[in-house]
C-alpha cells in the first residue's frame, strides 16, 4: 500500500513524555501490591474473628471442646486456642505479587482439613497425683507416681477443614478499587 492512502497523526512531545512517565510509574507495582496485600490480610483477620467467611467453620468436636475447657481455653474462638495461629499470618508483596500466608507447619491442616492415620510417638506424661500400672515389657509393673507411659502407636484422626486464608468477594472488590484508585494517580500524576 502506498503511503498516500493513510493519514498520519503524531502525538505531541508533552503526550510523549506523558506516556513515558506513565510506562516508567507502572514498572515497579510494590507500592500498590504492598496495598492489596494489606487487604488481604485484613481480610484474612476476619475471618479469624468472624470464625469463617462465607461460610462459618464448622464447631469443634466435644472431646476437643472438653480437652480446650479443662485447658482453660473455652469458650474461646475455633482457631484460636493460643492465638499462635492467627498471629503467625503476614504479608509480603515485591514488584509482580501480593502475599499473605504462615509459616506454621499445622496451618494447613487447619485451612484444608484431614482425614487419615496419624503416628504417634512414645512418651511419658504426668497424670494425676495416684500410682498408675501398665504394661512394660511384656510385665506389669508399678510406674513411677503421677507418670503413665504411653507406647509409639498410630491413630484415625479427622478435622475439619477451616479456611482461613482466602479473600472474600468483598475483599476482592476492596482489591479492585484500591488497584483503580493507584491506577488513576499514576494517570494523572505529571
């Protein structure tokens, strides 16, 4: 095609140097992912307090709420026994992601759930002030007062899932608005 057939426009230098500025402003995001995954983990606080979002966690079993009492620890929150748990979540983001996560080696078992055989692994644990007897070594013998000693052995557990790291669709649209608001000062800055 000849070039007389097309009509050619050329921005201005300002536009130029406009879009250029802008191009330079939006290659380095941490600023605004240091945002977003401020509202993730805002997001994430809530559903610790609110014990699930959507939908609500299922409760505890009653063993475990009997074990938790005898603990001192309920009534309390679900996923909250020692707060160790909801403190341990951070936020981190660089120039292409926002994150939010634990480093918790049991989170996950809490966030997706289990369901299967676990090990168990000897020990001794102290009992009540009275003598206890058991089996050691093929013979009864009397233990040590206020100790019963319990054997390595494997055993059924199921807890239910509790997600607790996810964004809400509320979160989400705090997320969208915050992007658009960062996106507009970077329009508009000079």
């Amino acid at each position: 095609m000849a070039d007389d057939k097309f009509i050619k426009l050329t921005v201005s230098d300002d536009i130029t140097k406009h879009i250029k500025g802008l191009a330079e402003r939006l290659e380095d995001l941490e600023p605004v992912l240091r945002g977003v995954a401020g509202i993730m983990h805002d997001d994430v606080e809530r559903n610790f307090k609110d014990e699930g979002r959507p939908d609500k966690w299922k409760g505890l079993s009653k063993k475990t709420e009997a074990m938790r009492e005898k603990r001192g620890h309920w009534p309390g929150k679900i996923l909250q026994e020692s707060g160790a748990l909801a403190a341990s979540i951070q936020e981190d983001a660089d120039r292409t992601q926002a994150m939010v996560g634990t480093n918790l080696a049991y989170a996950a078992i809490h966030h997706f759930g289990f369901n299967g055989t676990v090990k168990v692994r000897g020990s001794t644990r102290k009992v009540g002030s009275r003598d206890q007897y058991g089996k050691i070594d093929g013979s009864r013998r009397k233990t040590a007062s206020g100790v019963a000693f319990v054997k390595p052995h494997s055993r059924k557990m199921v807890m239910e899932a509790r997600p607790f790291l996810l964004v809400t669709d509320g979160g989400q649209s705090k997320i969208f608005d915050h992007v658009a608001v960062e996106l507009g000062k970077a329009v508009s800055a000079n």
